[in-house]
C-alpha cells in the first residue's frame, strides 16, 4: 500500500474554531477517498495562530526561525494541501496571506489544493471564489473545483458518519464528501509522477514518439 502526505492549514485565531473544525472534516474526507484508492495518508497539522509571532519575525528579517522552516517545508513538500481560512471583512485574513506570503515563489507550483472558508453567516461564501482562489491560481497551485464554505449553524458534534458528522447539515456533508473526492485521485496521481524513475521505469518510445511522455 502506498502512502501520500497531506499539509493542512488551518488559519483560524481561536481555539477551539469552526475554520479547524471544517479542516478537520475535510482532512477526515479526503483520507477515506484515498484509503478507497488503496493509499494510507499522513497528515501534517499546522495551526498558524501557534506561528504568528514567527511569521511576523520572518517578513521583517526576511529568515525564517527552525520551527517555522520546518513547518513550510512539510507545506512545500506535502502532495496535497487543504487550507482553510475565517472570513474577516469579505477575505481571508492576514494571518492566512502571511503565510502564503512568505512561502518561496513557484513552491506551489502544481500542488493539488482544496480550499474551505469559515464566517459567521453564508452571507460571506463567495469568499472562496473571490478571495481565496485567486489567491492560490497566482500561486499556480491546482485548485479543486469544489470549495467548501461553512457558517458557525453548520457544524455539530456528534460522531462521524459517511460524509460528515451526524448533526453537520446535509449541505455541507455533500460539499465537504464531493471536494475530497476531487483532490484525493490528484494527490494520488502527484506522487506518483513524481516519484517515478527515469531509469526503472522509462517512457516507451513510441509514446514519446507520439508526445505522450
């Protein structure tokens, strides 16, 4: 069984919070539709309110601390992202930008990517589209086509079901169980490309011949 990793960042302020809470449910979606490919997952957690003074540090000198360098090389070097952020006054807030700010130009360059959003009211779901994708397409991630949105009467508590939890309204079960099943088949695909070896696994030359390599 092959194994791929999966960097989730969650850019909420408060603990506990819903934008963990929607990471969490995302995380938990996309394992099962990887574990269904016959690929167990490992899971890098980050939590950027335990780096915010870090990240501050970091876009003042320009030199990232060793807990921090280590935190964006698991980022970097994941085969998946999921990154999930509060919606403060119509975007992501700063702490989210800072991240990604300082992240090295093209270090996303093919990342398969879900993206999810938290805000108090619905009214605040166009976000996604608006704010964060454009954020990750100038990054040249490849971002799913299905982002997930969840308002605070989202969520509850309960046990895990099929697609969700059992209290999570029927909506945003569906959303969180469709995004995870487009990201995890790239995830998959990913690692294995990249882990392919010119040597033991060669290109058969009438595909190159055709342009299929």
């Amino acid at each position: 069984m092959s194994t791929r990793t999966l960097a989730v960042v969650s850019g909420g302020l408060r603990q506990p919070s819903t934008t963990r809470l929607l990471a969490d449910r995302l995380t938990e979606a996309t394992v099962r539709a990887l574990g269904e490919q016959g690929i167990t997952t490992t899971v890098e957690v980050v939590e950027l309110r335990e780096h915010a003074h870090d990240l501050t540090n970091m876009l003042l000198t320009g030199f990232a601390v060793p807990r921090l360098q280590e935190v964006l090389d698991a980022v970097v070097g994941a085969d998946g992202l999921i990154a999930v952020s509060p919606i403060f006054s119509g975007s992501y807030n700063g702490l989210f930008k800072t991240f990604f700010d300082v992240l090295e130009a093209g270090s996303l360059a093919g990342m398969p990517t879900l993206l999810g959003a938290t805000a108090g009211t619905a009214r605040h779901s166009l976000a996604l589209d608006h704010a964060l994708r454009p954020l990750f397409v100038y990054q040249r991630a490849v971002v799913v086509p299905t982002g997930v949105f969840g308002a605070t009467e989202d969520f509850g508590a309960s046990s895990s079901t099929a697609t969700g939890r059992a209290d999570d309204t029927p909506a945003i079960a569906v959303r969180v169980d469709r995004a995870a099943r487009e990201l995890a088949p790239l995830v998959a695909a990913r690692t294995a490309r990249a882990g392919r070896d010119a040597f033991t696994d060669p290109t058969p030359f009438e595909r190159l011949l055709a342009g299929g390599a």
